[in-house]
C-alpha cells in the first residue's frame, strides 16, 4: 500500500536520525515521509481501468478487498496519519459516518474496508480533489454506499443533516494558517494549513453533525492538544481515548489520535503509546500489524 504525505514537514534524512533507516520505504514526499509496500497495477489492469484517471494521476492497490485509489503525487497522496486514524476509529456495521475533508478519499475507502459502516460521506471543498475521490468510488463500485460531497465544512450541516449520524472522522490541517508562507491555492498547503477552515469551524461541524453519544476521531499534532481541548469544551464534546504517536521510543510525540463523544461522560483514557520506529530503525511490530491486517482482510 502506498503511503504519501504524514503531514510531518520532515524529509527523508530527518526521518533517518529519528529512527527510520528503513530507506527501501521510506521516501520524499510534499508533506513528510512515504511508507510504501504499494501494489502498483499491472499494465493490463491499468488500460481497464483508465478510463478513470486523468493525466498526472495514477491508480494504486489499497491491498484491503481489492479496493483501489486514483492519486495525484503532484498535489498529494494519503499519509500514515490516515492509516492510523482509520485504525484507532471503531465503527460498527450498519453506522453512519462523514469524513470532514475527505481529500483522496481515502479516509472512506479504508473503513469501508474494515468496518463495512451502512453509509460513508466524504465532504471535500477543493472541486478538483473531490472529483478525483469521486472517481475513486466509482472505480470500485460502491457509490451505495460512499458519497463524495464536494462543499464547505462550515455549513455541510445544513444538507446533511444535524444530529443524523454516529460517527466523524478528520485528519484536519495541522498548522494554524498564519504559519510561514502560504500559497492560498495550493492544493498541499489546504491539506497542512488552516487557509480554508480551522479547528473551532471543524469541530462546530463535528457537533451539529453527531447524534448525542456519537462519536469523533481525529489525528491532530501533540502542540495542538491545549487547543483540541479548549474546541472539545465550547461544542459538547468530550476526549474519551487519546493516544500519542512516536517516531521511536526516544523522541517526542509527533501525531495525537483522540476521540472524543457528544455529551459524553468525563472518564478519559490514556492508551500505550505507539512507535512507529525499532532503535534499529525497523518498523514496530504494531505498525507492521496495522499494515498486515489491511492486506490480511
């Protein structure tokens, strides 16, 4: 499976020193590190399906059901971060969820693969990324039951309906918008940076979206959790399980998976923590589960 893009602005010799020596997977991309064990398709397969995909972009193996995904690599491809988000959710059969920025769509495809919810809405404000996710659904034949909606989060509510589903998931933009210089039109700088929506919008969203007890999982930055709570506290929601991702056992946390209830009870829980790194600068042995059991399934 092809992993592009963690969100974390490290290149690949900086990942190096934080333990991922690893560099047969481990490879330059816009937005981070690229964990790759890609199933590329085959040349016979590609002219069946090209139909789908427009110049500069390319489909790749989900190795999950025999789910694919168009991609780009000149705007951006999915990252670790929606791997593991798409782990640390727990979806039942039968659940209605959104992905609030959708991107690729990848989100979707994931727990539709795992978790085989009833119905799956992917919301995504740039047109011509919510095209390609679209397409992505068509490729594999589920637009029962994903649908790609592109629109804005702030007011996605307003056709989607409040208090109508179970579960949201994001893996937002990490940086809040005023950081560095910032093209407003790139499609890779939407991703990392609060340009189009910050986290009080998307959490507003997550609130009119949820039933009372539904439930929100999200990937964040550790810098951003002050903030993540403070959001959490003006729109009835409460962290129930957090847990934080290391690059290796000596280094700071560099990614937050938290979920959070609507009009939830104030227990918390802390979970081990997860590296995605050995000091020999393998992967762990949780990481490669998370990524076996995508092929396994």
């Amino acid at each position: 499976m092809n992993v592009v893009g963690s969100g974390l602005d490290r290149s690949v010799d900086e990942w190096a020193e934080l333990g991922g020596q690893n560099n047969t997977y481990c490879m330059l991309s816009a937005s981070g590190f690229e964990m790759s064990n890609v199933k590329r398709l085959a040349p016979k397969e590609k002219s069946m399906e090209e139909s789908y995909i427009k110049t500069g972009e390319r489909i790749d193996d989900l190795q999950l059901k025999g789910l694919k995904i168009i991609q780009n690599p000149s705007w951006f491809c999915y990252g670790i971060d929606a791997v593991l988000l798409s782990s640390f959710a727990d979806i039942r059969k039968n659940e209605k969820v959104v992905d609030l920025g959708t991107g690729t769509g990848v989100i979707p495809l994931l727990l539709y693969g795992k978790y085989s919810p009833s119905k799956i809405i992917g919301v995504e404000i740039q047109k011509d990324v919510a095209d390609m996710a679209a397409r992505s659904v068509k490729l594999n034949k589920i637009e029962d039951i994903i649908y790609i909606k592109e629109g804005n989060i702030k007011d996605c509510y307003n056709e989607l309906g409040k208090g109508c589903f179970d579960v949201v998931v994001s893996n937002p933009p990490y940086k809040k918008g005023k950081t560095g210089i910032i093209n407003p039109k790139d499609t890779k700088a939407i991703s990392r940076h609060e340009i189009l929506i910050n986290l009080d919008e998307i959490l507003n969203t997550v609130n009119c979206l949820l039933k009372p007890g539904g439930r929100f999982y999200m990937i964040h930055r550790p810098e951003r959790l002050k903030d993540i709570i403070l959001g959490f506290e003006k729109n009835k929601l409460t962290p129930k399980r957090i847990r934080f991702v290391y690059p290796n056992i000596h280094k700071a946390p560099n990614m937050l998976l938290i979920e959070a209830s609507k009009m939830g009870g104030d227990f918390l829980k802390f979970e081990p923590p997860l590296c995605v790194y050995n000091d020999d600068g393998s992967y762990s042995d949780e990481i490669n589960k998370i990524y076996g059991l995508l092929g396994d399934e």
